[in-house]
C-alpha cells in the first residue's frame, strides 16, 4: 500500500475511529496522519476528520478518516456519521478497564447499521506500565465475538498505529460485500462495473 499525495481518488473509503472519551483516538489519527504526538490534545467536540491517500493495485483510493467525540452528551450527534462507513476502528485503553468493557455498546451500535462495516479492536497506550487490559482478556473477547481482529498501538511512541490502518484499508478492499456496494468517485457502482464486464464478455 503506497501513500500519495495526488488528491485525485478512484474511491473514497469512510473509516470511524470510535471509543469511550480519553483512549486516545484524536492522537492515533495525529500520530497516523501527521505522525506528531500532542500530550495536551482537547477532548473532540462531535466529529472532526482527516484524510490520506494511497495507491493499492493501481486504484487511488482517498481514506477519510473520521475521528468522533466519546462523551454520551454528543453520542446523537456521532452516531448519525456511522451510515455509510466501511471501516470502524474500536478503540480502548489499556490502562482503563471501563473503556475495554464499553467495546460491547459500541458493537452494539455498529450493529444497528444495515450494511456492517469491517470492524478491528485497538488498544491504545501500551507504552504505559500501569496496565488493566491483560493479552488473555482481550484474546477471550476476540473469540465471544467471532474473531473480531484485536490490535495494540502507542500513538505517543508511534508503535502499531501503521499496522492498524494498514490492515483495515486492506480488509475493506477484500470485502466484496462493500467492494460491490462502492460508488467510484465517477458515481458508478462496482456492481455496475462488473454487470458491464461481463456484458462485454459475452458479445
């Protein structure tokens, strides 16, 4: 997967990095993006974004990363962004028990969308040494939800944050569920293509 900075895009992928308000999800995105750390960052006040651009197999694909306030009072506000999403980002921190248990509402909500996005696990602040996510915790909340993928990350060392969006940039491109519901930013569809495809095919 190769970064650009060409901001022509053959598709534009929405990725919501959601989470309990405190885990870190504004300095993931500022570590990924700008690969800076801010230890003084304000809470999000309902929904700001951030976008990056890659070419993978010769598509160029814009990623608009959309990062979200955890408190409840903007929880009416945030979730009106999950229609259309292809990818989620789940994030909680290892030092805060209540975040990690709070990963089932936001799975909750996820699944009150009707097309379901590709979805990974993030735990952030593994640098810390006052940890209370063990490995076991996690690896058994992987297997009571069908092997969602679980990933860990330091947004203040840098450490894993690559890995993650890289991961879920890939899955959504294998996904043939959301693959064949994609709109090129041409507005055709990727079903339309492939109807087209085969028409060409048979004559």
């Amino acid at each position: 997967m190769e970064a650009t900075i060409n901001t022509q895009s053959d598709y534009t992928f929405k990725i919501l990095i959601i989470g309990e308000s405190g885990v870190g999800k504004t300095a993931i995105l500022e570590r990924y993006c700008e690969n800076i750390f801010n230890e003084s960052l304000l809470s999000t006040v309902g929904v700001d974004f951030k976008s990056k651009y890659f070419t993978i197999e010769g598509k160029k694909i814009k990623v608009q990363l959309w990062d979200t306030a955890g408190q409840e009072k903007f929880r009416n506000i945030t979730t009106s962004y999950y229609r259309g999403t292809h990818g989620c980002i789940i994030t909680y921190d290892v030092t805060d028990l209540n975040s990690f248990e709070k990963i089932t509402y936001w799975l909750h909500e996820l699944g009150n969308e009707k097309y379901q996005p590709e979805i990974i696990i993030l735990g952030n602040k593994i640098d810390a040494k006052d940890k209370k996510v063990t490995k076991e915790m996690v690896e058994n909340f992987s297997r009571q939800n069908g092997g969602i993928k679980v990933f860990n990350c330091s947004a203040k060392t840098g450490e894993g944050v690559e890995e993650v969006f890289t991961e879920i940039v890939n899955s959504i491109i294998k996904n043939k569920n959301i693959m064949g519901r994609m709109r090129t930013n041409t507005g055709i569809m990727m079903e339309e293509v492939k109807e087209n495809q085969k028409e060409k095919e048979c004559c």
